[in-house]
C-alpha cells in the first residue's frame, strides 16, 4: 500500500441475506481487512476531518469509508466495526430514503445475481449496443487508449468491465441505458421494484449511525453516473437535497463526500465549498488531471478494497510456499 493518507472503500458485502457478486466480500474478508491494515492505524472520521482541516494528515493515516447506503454494510460490517471500537464515513444518496429507485445498483444485482458470469451479462448488453443506433458511436468513441487509461486509474477492473462503463458512461444517455437494462430485466420475468428488496438503509440505521459517532457525508441526490458534465445548477441541486436530508434525519450538517463514480469538476469543487464540506474522497489513488495524489481537501484518494484482499491473499501464498 502506497505511503500517503488514504480512505478504504468498501461497496458490498454478502451472506446468506444478502447476495454476493463482483467485488463482493464476506464478514471474514472484512476482518482480514481490518487486522492487514492494523485497527491502531484507523482514524475516527472526527479525528480524520479535524487532521484534513488543520493540514495535520501524515502519511500513515488511515480511514474506513462505505458509499452508497447498501444494508449489508450495515449488517454485515458494522458489527466489525463495533467489535475492534471503529468508526467510519458512510456516503449515502439520498433519494432511495425518500421513495427513489437507485437503479444502478438494482442493475448491478440483476447482472450479478441473473447471469452465470459477469461476462454472460456482458455479451447479452454489448449484442443490444451492436443491434442498435448507439452502434458506430461506441465503436468510434471508445478506443484502445481509452480502455487503457481507464484501467490504469481502476487495475480492478477488467476490460469488459471498463467497455461496458464507458458504453453506459460516454455514448448512453440515462434513459438510454435505463431504456436497455429495464427490458433486460422484462424479459428475466422480474421488475425493479422486486430486485429493490432489502438493497439500502432506512433513515433509522442513518440517525443509528450518526447517533453511535460515524459520519454520515454526501454522496448526491440520486447517484448520477457522470456528475462532472451536469451544469452548476444541476449539480448544486443534486447536493444540496443530499445535504439537507442528512441534517434533517442527524441533526448535523454533514462535512464530508465521496464523489459518485469519482466524477466531479470546478462547480462540484465550488459547491462543496459553498456547503462548508472538509473533506472529499475519489474513488481510486491515481492524481486526478495528472496532478498530485490528494490534490486538494476535496480529491482524496482512496483504495478499493479489492486490492488490499488481492495483497492478503498474495502475502498468504507467499508464506505457504516459505513454511
């Protein structure tokens, strides 16, 4: 692991209530997790957003962070957390509290849990982008370089995983691509609303949270795939109704994010600051616009937590092959 602070990014987790699927780990991986990376490291998120506010962050420093408001982080890994006394930033989106249908996660369960492989899935989305209009758009669009690039800033993903972001990213508009996914999903027999079962958190686990000294932060309104090329307005609107949901359910102005699908610019930057946010994470450790690593309070890096298991488990064939 590279020498300057960081987040751990956590999505999902399985057991037998909650289905497993891409990057997926259980209750024992996550401890794993916290016992390579040392519990003495692991800094409140208080103590986190203090450090980053007065410069005093070193190199060593460490936190926990879980995007998206996914119930099996609640009940799979907060008990962790309870056991070794740690706290963490939960990043939350809120129109899924209030009624909304978060249907890029939906779709990602769908793709994990109604397919043999991710690549079965993969097949079936990229023959109806072949067999449709948006055909040319992403054979021209998408290059080589492009694939490329993207995998250097994600190693963690593979290339269809990255042709099948960039595809829903770069040449589908959201209802495009909702248009595609939910007549996938039709003719699986299955509706959005019955995939949507047991997905997220209630405003009771946040206030839980909150109450218990985790840090509940913004993570947008409704989780748009490529914030950075929405207007101000759009953008300001998208935060300020997260905002505002969370101090209505704690009671306390949230002071950190994680940027959705690590996508932002100079109007998410303004917007955070006009919020009085601390603190904002990306979604990887690669310089943003080839700048620094940490560029600014609001670009921190993270590290997704498949890397660090694919470390755990590279440091265990190691050590079998010693003894």
């Amino acid at each position: 692991m590279r020498k300057f602070p960081m987040g751990i990014m956590f999505h999902h987790f399985h057991n037998n209530r909650h289905y497993g699927g891409q990057g997926s780990i259980s209750k024992k991986d996550f401890e794993k997790i916290i016992h390579y990376i040392k519990p003495w490291r692991i800094l409140d998120p208080h103590d986190w957003i203090e450090r980053v506010n007065r410069g005093l962050l070193t190199k060593n420093d460490l936190c926990l962070t879980f995007d998206d408001a996914l119930l099996c982080q609640y009940e799979i890994a907060l008990p962790i957390l309870e056991k070794y006394n740690l706290r963490a930033f939960w990043f939350v989106y809120s129109s899924v509290f209030e009624g909304g249908l978060g249907k890029f996660e939906i779709y990602r369960l769908f793709r994990s849990k109604f397919f043999k492989n991710m690549d079965d899935f993969y097949k079936l989305f990229f023959s109806k982008i072949q067999n449709s209009r948006f055909e040319k758009s992403a054979r021209l669009k998408i290059s080589q370089v492009d694939i490329d690039r993207f995998q250097y800033a994600f190693p963690h993903y593979s290339v269809n995983d990255i042709r099948f972001r960039m595809v829903r990213d770069k040449i589908l508009n959201r209802n495009e691509y909702e248009s595609i996914m939910d007549g996938i999903i039709r003719k699986k027999g299955l509706t959005a609303e019955h995939l949507a079962k047991n997905l997220w958190m209630t405003n009771k686990h946040l206030k839980d949270l909150s109450d218990h000294g985790h840090a509940i932060g913004l993570h947008s309104y409704t989780h748009p795939m490529i914030m950075g090329s929405l207007s101000f307005s759009t953008q300001k609107e998208e935060y300020q109704k997260n905002f505002n949901h969370i101090v209505e359910i704690t009671g306390k102005p949230p002071l950190s994010m994680s940027h959705p699908d690590n996508s932002y610019n100079d109007h998410t930057l303004k917007i955070l600051k006009q919020l009085k946010i601390i603190c904002g994470f990306r979604s990887n450790k690669s310089p943003p616009n080839r700048g620094k690593v940490n560029q600014s309070q609001y670009e921190l890096a993270r590290e997704d937590h498949t890397h660090i298991i694919k470390l755990i488990n590279k440091r265990k064939s190691y050590e079998n092959k010693q003894s």
